[in-house]
C-alpha cells in the first residue's frame, strides 16, 4: 500500500510586508448581542426550560407595541441566539457585516430560521451594527456542519464608525503575525533601505516600530507611507517545525527541519542517515534482512533534510500510522533538529 497522505513542504519564499504584518491599532473590532431567531419549524427552545427566552420574546414584543406580560409564550419556534461580528478597520456606515448566529438555550435546529433586528455592541458598549435577516446554516455535505450555529452574509449594517485618523499619529508599529527576531530585523532593514534612513527598528520579535517621515506628515499623507512600506518584500525566517494531524493523515514540514545521524529499522525497512561507525553498528543486526527480497533499504547522505528521508519513506511505500511512529522516534532519539506537534 501506497503511502496515501498530503505532504506539505513549506518553503520559505519572500513575501509582502502586508501579508506578515498587520498595522497595530488598524484592526478589526469584535462586535456581540443577543436576539432572537423567529420562524422555526418547532425546533426552537423549550418554553418550560429557556426562561430568558421567554423574557426576550416579552421584551420584543413589547417593542412593537403588544403587551404579554402574565402571558406564557408556548411556542417552539423561537430561539434566543447569540450574534457575533468583527467591524473593520475604517468601516463606513452603511457597510454589510458578515455575522454568526448560534443558539444559546436548547433548541435543535435554526434551519428556515429569521434572526430579528438585534443591535451589535463593541467592547466599549455602544452600538456599532445592526444585525437582521434569514440564518443559513449551511449544508448536511459540510464537515463542519451545524443546526445549531448559522451565518448570515452581510447580515449587519454598521450604525457607528470608529473616529481614526491615520495623519494624527507620528508612529506606527508593525505586529507580525508569526513572531521571529529575525524577521523582525528584515522588516525593519527593509523599511529603513526603501525610505533611506533610520525609520524602522524591531522593538521586540513581534514589533517593529516605524516613525513616520516628515515628509509624509508634512503633507498629511501617512496613507501614502503605509502604502509605499506594505508592498515590500522580505524573506520570513521559517521555523523549525514538523505538525502532524493523525486525523487526517497530513503532515506538514518546514523547510528548516534538519536531521542529524540516525538508523531506522522498522518493519519491513531500514534507513540510514549519514554514515559512521556507530550507525554500522546499529544496523548489522539487520544486514541479512536488507537483503532480503521485500525488505526495504535507503541511504541519505548526511546533507539530508526531513522532506528527503519522507519522499524516501514514501518510495518504500510506508503507511501513514508507521510514518507517524518513525517522526516520533527520530525526535525522541535527539536526531529531529525541530519541534513536532501532533494533532489528533
């Protein structure tokens, strides 16, 4: 059998500033209420078990001008749900948010289900959106499938915008989304070469400070210098990393994983990597095996990396559960020169 997973080498290629890096205090911003889905197919809460259900619908109903307090509402078509969000950096109003909606008490199913007007708060409790219209909650063919949980695309309209603006500010810190000194040092060598000075430092292995040019402040343009630093380029330093999802049989390595001299006799196979004494030594309580018809046998030089000794696993036709065993033991021997994570 075929060695049947998806092998991912991740190499490290340049790469925008804009896609490494975020502007810090240009973010996104999460936005949260609580409302009510309406047109249920008798899978919504338990009148007798979601009080606060049963309040939210008093409380709705009163807003429309119906008055049921004393009344008990029986209905299972109603849910009470919670509404997520993020509002972007620079949302306008009028802007359509994409939103989640996902059930808070004991209902089976949103599915035909409407989520009513429900306002959107940010952290600071003001209202910023305003969230309505019908809850999809995806397909049965979907992995991730919930009855549960739904979304609706562009299923909030911003109501606030967040007052920012960029020509106020004097400097600005780039955030990297995969902290590393010496990227950090790229980023800020590559800035400080673009604009011709020392602009750029890297304050720590997730920051990059950046002032802004006088020239830039001068003619209030500090959009202009974002834009003219975003599309740089710099070649991120990888890590060191094998990630292994038994789930799924993937696994994932990056281009710096390196490994040292080490024998490997498992089942039907023996592999070698480097050569020396002590490695001959380890495998001569294999030799005749090697030479066995259906034994498997490989060499790599001592140059080798991880990809090359799992491309040869995969001509000896390992399965994934051995490979997983092999990775496992190499880094257990000290060989491994980076960090496994396995995900199950």
């Amino acid at each position: 059998m075929a060695l049947c997973f998806p092998l991912n080498v991740v190499f490290g290629v340049p790469a925008r500033l804009k896609d490494i890096v975020f502007f810090e205090s240009i973010r996104e911003n999460a936005l949260l209420g609580y409302g009510i889905v309406v047109g249920l197919e008798g899978t919504g809460d338990n009148p007798n078990n979601a009080v606060f259900t049963q309040k939210m619908i008093v409380d709705f109903l009163e807003k429309l001008g119906l008055n049921t307090k004393g009344d008990k509402i029986r209905s299972r078509n109603i849910a009470a749900v919670a509404v997520t969000g993020s509002l972007p950096s620079f949302a306008r109003s009028g802007n359509k948010l994409y939103i989640n909606v996902s059930t808070i008490g004991d209902a089976r199913s949103l599915k035909g289900g409407i989520l009513t007007a429900t306002p959107l708060f940010g952290a600071d409790g003001n209202i910023y959106a305003l969230a309505q219209g019908p809850v999809n909650i995806g397909t049965a063919t979907d992995p991730n499938h919930s009855k549960t949980s739904g979304y609706i695309t562009e299923g909030a309209i911003v109501e606030k915008e967040i007052e920012f603006s960029l020509n106020d500010i004097n400097e600005i810190k780039l955030a990297l989304r995969n902290p590393d000194i010496g990227t950090a040092r790229s980023i800020a060598a590559a800035i400080n070469m673009q604009m011709r000075g020392k602009f750029a430092s890297a304050y720590d292995p997730g920051t990059v400070k950046v002032d802004i040019p006088l020239a830039y402040k001068m003619e209030n343009n500090v959009m202009d210098f974002l834009s003219d630093i975003e599309n740089l380029t710099v070649e991120p330093n990888m890590t060191a990393k094998v990630i292994i999802d038994e789930g799924t049989g993937t696994v994932i390595i990056g281009e710096s994983v390196k490994i040292g001299k080490v024998a490997i006799s498992h089942a039907n196979m023996v592999i070698r990597v480097g050569d020396n004494d002590l490695l001959s030594s380890i495998l001569s309580a294999n030799k005749e095996e090697e030479n066995e018809p259906g034994v498997g046998f490989s060499m790599l030089n001592e140059s080798a990396d991880l990809s090359d000794l799992v491309n040869n696993l995969n001509l000896l036709k390992v399965k994934v559960h051995d490979l997983i065993t092999i990775l496992i033991g190499i880094q257990k021997a000290g060989a491994l020169h980076g960090s496994l994570e396995i995900r199950r």
